[in-house]
C-alpha cells in the first residue's frame, strides 16, 4: 500500500501554526505599544517599598481630596434632583366670562367694632358696586376677650322704631353725669343708661321714647330699687368721660348695668326696636333676673325672634369670600348703621387679618409645588395686626397688587398649579 498522504497532512499542520504564530505576535506588538501611553504607570511590587515612602502631608491630602470628591458627586446630584424655576411674565387673559371674575378669601377680626355696624362692600374702578356678586360673608360676635360669643344673626326684617312719639311732660330718666354714676349703679341692681348726643339725629327721635318708658318702669317699680333708666350726654363736660370710659363711638347707645358687675366692661347693649313697649318689655326680663324668677343671662331675645335684642359683645370677625371682576377695584369694611350716628373721633377700627388670599383655596399638593417665594406671597398680610388710637380718628388703607402664577410641576405630567400672589402697603390715615 502506498502511504504518502502521511507526509502530507504533517505539512499542513505545520503551516497552519506558523500563521497562528505569527498573528499573536502582531497582537502582542500592538499591546506592547498601547502600553508605552500609558499615564499611570504602576511600580513593580518587589520595588514599591524602595521608590515609595508615607506621609501625613500625603494622607491629609488624599483625605482631603477624597472628601472633595464626595462633596462634588453630592452637589451635583443634589443639583440634578433641585427643580429649576424659568419665569415668564404674560398678559392675564381669560376665555370666558366665567374668568371675568375673581375670588376674594378673608378672614378679620375688629376688637372694637360690633357685628351689627360691620359693613362689606367691593367697588370696581367705576364705583360699580360688586359685593352682591356670589358674596358669602359670615360674621362671629367677640367679647372683650376676643373670645367667641356665637354667630351674629342679622335680623329677619327691619326694626320698626317711633319716629314721631311726643312727651311733653317732665323728665323722668336720670340725667347722670361722673359725679353721681357709680352711687346710682351700685343703688339699684339694673340701671339701663342711654348714651346719646344732642345733635344726633336718632337720638332726638329716642328721647321721648326713653322718657315714657322711664316712667313706665318707675311707676311699676315704685317701691324697690330694682331697676333704674337714665340718661349720659356725651358732650357735655359731667359727662364725656364716662362715654369714653365705656367706648361710646355710636349714638345713641343703650347699655346695662349691674349691681353686682363692678369693675366689668362686658355691659350688654340694646339693638331692638326703640319703641315704649319693646324696650319696657325688654327691661322687665332684667327685674325678672334680679327677682331670680328666671336664670340669668347676658343675652336677652325679648320677642323671641331668633335676634338677640342684647348681648355683651363688642368685638366682630368678619370672614367669608367675595367674586369682584379682575379690574382695579377696592373692599372696604366700614361701620354701617340705618339708625345710629357715630363719632368718628373716638371709633377704634383697629384689626387683625387672620387670612386675605386670592383665587380658589388650594391643595395640599399645589402647596408642595410652588416655589417657596410664591407660597409666601398667597397670604402676604395674614396674621398682620393693625391698631388705631382710640382718640384719634384712624382709617386703616392697604393697597394690595395681585399677580396670577401659574407653575408647571418638574414632571410635567400633571397639571399646572394657578395661585395668586400679591404685594401689600398699608397706611394708617390719622385725622
């Protein structure tokens, strides 16, 4: 048998190693010189005791440059996760009508300024009056505490007072003055003093029905020294300081006294009708107290018509929210009466804004959306408090510019939050 292809085959396989051979070197040569680039050379480790040596210079360095390092990835991702703000201003626009208008949240509290005389109104820029327009408004009664007596309830329908009651007789009602005040107050154990003016206009009206039902009272009071009517003239000289002592700043004013509440200042006023048989039929609910024939009580509904016709607050918390149209425009809480005159110079508006802010109140989410300067901005005046001197007439102004934000989460998934900011400055305006 012939056995050449023997040879033949080792020959082959002897070619083919050579090619591999040479292939590895080209590979190794290429390695070799993509070493010689090398910046970060590393010793040898059987030389690395001899060419290096420690340091503390050297370890407070490494440290020091370890913490900077730290330090900088922290920074940076701290940046990466912080929202950034991109501010535009635009021209406020609004599609509808239903976007003509704008929503007036408040909350205010007057130490010195009854329920029944606190007055909300909104006024645009043409003197249009705007406050009818979807206002809710709710007023709370305070005593001189400032602790809450209940919810004020204006009356049902408007009080029917004596506009044309004559007396001709003597005067009955007990003209009082500094001098003899405190000996009547503690002489009798319910003495109803009115505080009024001569040249006030409802007071001239209430003087003859004051001295009828003066003499009412003391011809059925004869014997006792249960009850006693008079009668303060905050201008005359005997007088004025017990008007000013007892904050008289509305006339004519109607209070009670008690034997027994020396030293108290929450005297109950009357706000019911000035007729001789309502304020006689309200007086006689104080004698029934005195007897103890009824429990005693600061508030008096004589007619029984869900309207106290007396109580001892004399504070007010006016709250609630108004729709006035986004024009220039301006709310005023004033005191407001159809049957009283009042004395500016002595009238205390002094006050508390617990909350003014703009537009719908807002979520819990929108308020972790907005940047921390336009969530200060929503309530710029709340908690603010504003005094007036009780002898110089005061009028408190506060000029508030409104600017509508609207921010768009960093996710963009959700929808843009809107609130209202503004800036305030206020003015006391003394006269």
């Amino acid at each position: 048998p012939d056995c050449s292809p023997a040879p033949f085959v080792g020959h082959l396989k002897s070619f083919r190693g050579k090619d591999g051979l040479e292939s590895l070197a080209v590979k190794m040569s290429f390695l070799q010189g993509l070493k010689s680039v090398d910046f970060y050379r590393k010793l040898k480790k059987d030389l690395q005791q001899e060419l290096t040596e420690a340091s503390m210079i050297g370890a407070g360095l490494s440290l020091l440059a370890a913490l900077v390092m730290v330090g900088l990835i922290f920074a940076e991702f701290s940046t990466y996760l912080t929202p950034t703000v991109d501010s535009k201003v635009v021209l406020d626009h609004f599609e509808n009508s239903v976007d003509d208008t704008l929503q007036v949240n408040f909350n205010i509290t007057f130490p010195h300024l009854k329920c029944e005389f606190a007055s909300v109104d909104a006024t645009n820029f043409m003197g249009t009056h705007d406050a009818g327009l979807a206002a809710r408004v709710s007023k709370v009664k305070l005593d001189d505490a400032g602790s809450v007596l209940g919810k004020h309830v204006d009356p049902k329908r408007e009080a029917k007072h004596s506009m044309n009651e004559k007396h001709d007789g003597p005067e009955s009602a007990l003209q009082l003055t500094t001098d003899n005040f405190e000996a009547k107050h503690h002489q009798y154990d319910v003495m109803i003093v009115n505080f009024f003016a001569p040249w006030c206009h409802w007071c001239q009206k209430l003087a003859p029905v004051w001295e009828k039902s003066s003499i009412q009272i003391g011809e059925k009071h004869t014997a006792d020294n249960l009850i006693l009517l008079g009668k303060v003239d905050c201008t005359s000289p005997q007088s004025e300081s017990l008007c000013i002592k007892y904050r008289i700043d509305a006339f004519p004013t109607i209070l009670v006294f008690r034997k027994d509440d020396s030293g108290s200042t929450q005297h109950e006023s009357y706000h019911g009708e000035r007729s001789v048989p309502a304020i006689t039929g309200w007086a006689e609910h104080f004698v029934a107290q005195a007897k103890k024939a009824i429990p005693a009580t600061r508030t008096v509904d004589a007619n029984k018509d869900g309207v106290a016709d007396s109580h001892h607050a004399i504070g007010c918390m006016v709250s609630g929210l108004l729709h006035v149209q986004r024009a220039p425009g301006m709310l005023k809480i004033q005191a407001v009466s159809d049957s009283h005159e009042f004395n500016w110079e002595t009238m205390d508006v002094s006050h508390v804004i617990n909350h003014l802010s703009f537009g719908p109140f807002l979520s819990e989410h929108a308020w972790q959306v907005l940047p921390g300067h336009i969530a200060a901005s929503v309530g710029a005046l709340d908690d603010k408090v504003f005094s007036s001197d009780q002898h110089i007439p005061t009028t408190h102004e506060h000029f508030v510019k409104v600017v509508r934000h609207e921010v768009t989460p960093p996710s963009g998934k959700k929808e843009p939050v809107i609130s209202y900011g503004y800036v305030a400055h206020s003015n006391n305006i003394q006269k």
